[in-house]
C-alpha cells in the first residue's frame, strides 16, 4: 500500500475535493473529470466505476450529485486502497472491490446499477515505451480488450442503464462497435483541446437495450487561445465550469 510520503494531495474541481495520488505512479489529471461530468447520474441512482484507481471519477461525481450509491472496481490493490482513503477523506460513499472486470469478483455479480463509468486504459499492448513504475504501466496499457470492458459494462447496467467511456479518439471505431453490441442510444462527444483541432479524447454514451440512433455532438473545446503561449491556464468558460466548479457535460438527453 502506499505510505503518506509516497503520495501527493492534489486539488481537483478547484479544491473542493483533496487526492492523494502516488508521486511515481498512476495520476489522474482532467480525463476522470470529464469522465464523472459525462455521467447524468440523479439522486439516489447507482454508479459503478470499472477500474477507479485512486477514486478521482467517482469523487468528482459524489461532489456534484449527493445521494448516489457508488461502487468502485479496481485490479490494483494499492490504488483500490488509495480510493478508500480518498473516499474517506473527502466525506464520499464508496465501496471498492478488488479485482479484475474480466472475472467480477462474486459480491459484484449479483449487483446491477443504473449507470456504469470508466476510463479504459489507452495505449495498446506493444505500442510505445513502457512505463518505468509498474503499477502505472498497469493503468495505461490494454491488457483486456476494450470490447470485455463494454461487455462488462453491459452486465452490470439496469436495462435502460447508461454506460459512460472516455477513451483515446482513434479508438472510436472500436468503441462503437463494442458498444452496438447490446446497446444503442449512443452519444460521443469528441474533447478537442483547441477550436479548429482535432479531437484527443472522445466521451461516448450508451443506453443498454437503447434503440434511438447515434447522436455527434459538437466538440467540447478546452482551451480558449489558438495556441498553447506562456505556462498559464487558458481554459474556455465551458471547460473553467467542468474542471472548476464541477457543471456536467451534455452527454444523456
């Protein structure tokens, strides 16, 4: 488990909520925010969170939405126990699992929920250099194919449920077809980082059973100048009233 000295406190949603991340691990930045604003959770529903790390997600939506019953999965151990301090700390219900999405440990099969998030891992098994710590190696690389992360999803939903992704935009195609598979209704609205950009990031949608047809949004722009200048935050109004102070993003109609 991770000591205190191994860890930072970081603010996220301009400090409401305080999380300790390891100093040489997996930190979570913007995506997990992005990723609880996408969620239309209501009072008194359920989220669960496939692969919740050190809980930031989930945090961000118990600040937003009070009432909820959230449930968190984890692989790693550490971070699993990271998330529980977390959760404790802050003053959010969370109740993590440990264990692997693709063999649900046995409490979780028996549970069914109105909304499930996650941020599956975005670098594909042979690409790129792999990270010096292991355990955020672990969190970035695609171990288990991002199509048993939808299914998975999918098993754990109400029917009528939602499930909520952000992933890497060249793994749209993908995505789409993982999710048509048992679902429909399906939202995406691409993250782009400037106006005119392409695209990084995409949060998409789905409605277990849902039958409505796919729905492009606008692309959501974070940052307010044409180009990156001096080191100093330039976010656009819509991003400041995400990250900030915690708005949702237009996602579930």
């Amino acid at each position: 488990m991770f000591a205190a000295e191994e860890c930072t406190q970081d603010r996220f949603l301009d400090g409401r909520l305080l999380v300790a991340q390891p100093r040489n691990g997996y930190r979570a930045a913007m995506d997990p925010v992005l990723l609880a604003a996408a969620c239309g959770a209501a009072p008194g529903q359920s989220v669960l969170e496939l692969g919740c790390g050190a809980g930031v997600a989930s945090l961000c939506l118990g600040q937003r939405i009070t009432g909820l019953r959230q449930v968190g999965l984890e692989l790693q151990p550490e971070y699993a126990d990271l998330a529980r301090r977390n959760a404790t700390a802050n003053g959010i219900a969370l109740e993590v699992f440990e264990g692997d999405l693709a063999h649900m440990p046995g409490p979780l099969r028996g549970m069914s929920f109105d909304h499930v998030i996650a941020n599956p891992p975005y670098f594909a098994p042979q690409s790129g250099t792999a990270a010096a710590d292991a355990g955020r190696e672990r969190a970035q690389r695609e171990a288990t194919p991002l199509a048993d992360w939808v299914r998975a999803g999918y098993k754990r939903l109400h029917p009528g449920g939602w499930l909520t992704l952000i992933q890497n935009a060249d793994r749209l195609a993908d995505m789409l077809a993982a999710l048509s598979q048992g679902g429909g209704s399906i939202t995406v609205l691409p993250i782009a980082p400037r106006a005119g950009r392409p695209a990084g990031r995409v949060v998409v949608s789905a409605r277990k059973l849902g039958k409505g047809p796919l729905r492009l949004l606008a692309p959501f722009v974070l940052h307010a100048k044409a180009a990156h200048g001096a080191d100093v935050e330039d976010l656009t109004e819509a991003a400041q009233a995400v990250l900030r102070h915690g708005a949702p993003l237009p996602l579930v109609p």
